[in-house]
C-alpha cells in the first residue's frame, strides 16, 4: 500500500512538472512563443529528489508547497478558455492526486511511537 502512494505520488509530481512547462512554453502561454511563468515548475524541482527517495519530511512540507499550484489550477480554471481551461483542470487533479498520496505515505510511514 505504501508503494502504491510512493507511486502515485512520484508520478504526480513528475506529470506536473512537464505539464508545467508544456503549458506555458507550448501549448498555451500567456503570451505567444513562452513566457517566464514556465518557472512555476522551479519550486517543483525542490521536492523532486526527497520524494523519489521516499523521505517522509520531504513529503509532509510538499503536500503544504502543492496547495499553491491547486489554487492556481482552481483560479485558472474558473478564469481561462479553451484549452488553458482544460490544462488548469488537469493542474488541479494533480495537485489533488500529489496531496491525497503525500499525505497517506505520510501517516503510514510514521513511527509507532505516535
């Protein structure tokens, strides 16, 4: 079950970062040929690693820094058209996927001691 989370998780992270930056730099930037918000996907960067490795510090401040980009998908979604709609709506059931897996391989994988 643990391994599950870690996957899902993992894989989360990883398809928001590369929609991150397929959207701003290709499919649908604020302005045509790119823009800097494209950097949005920097802070995703940071977790990256402790995620992989499974450290569970790494995943309870993560779950915190992905609340961000579920605001931004929610605002986004409710304010854009076509296709950046469509991509807003996929930001935020990622950030909804990352946060659900984050925070259950976080309670499994807590001491006994709690």
């Amino acid at each position: 079950m643990r391994r599950g989370f870690y996957l899902m998780a993992s894989s989360s992270l990883i398809a928001l970062i590369f929609l991150c930056l397929a959207w701003e730099l290709r499919l649908a930037p604020v302005q045509p040929g790119g823009s800097w918000l494209a950097l949005k996907c920097l802070p995703l960067l940071a977790p990256l690693f402790g995620i992989l490795h499974g450290r569970r510090y790494t995943y309870q401040w993560a779950s915190m820094l992905i609340l961000l980009y579920f605001t931004e998908g929610i605002v986004r979604a409710t304010t854009e058209q076509g296709i950046g709609q469509w991509l807003a709506i996929a930001e935020t059931i990622l950030a909804l996927i990352f946060f659900g897996a984050s925070v259950a391989f976080a309670r499994l994988t807590r001491s006994s001691a709690h």
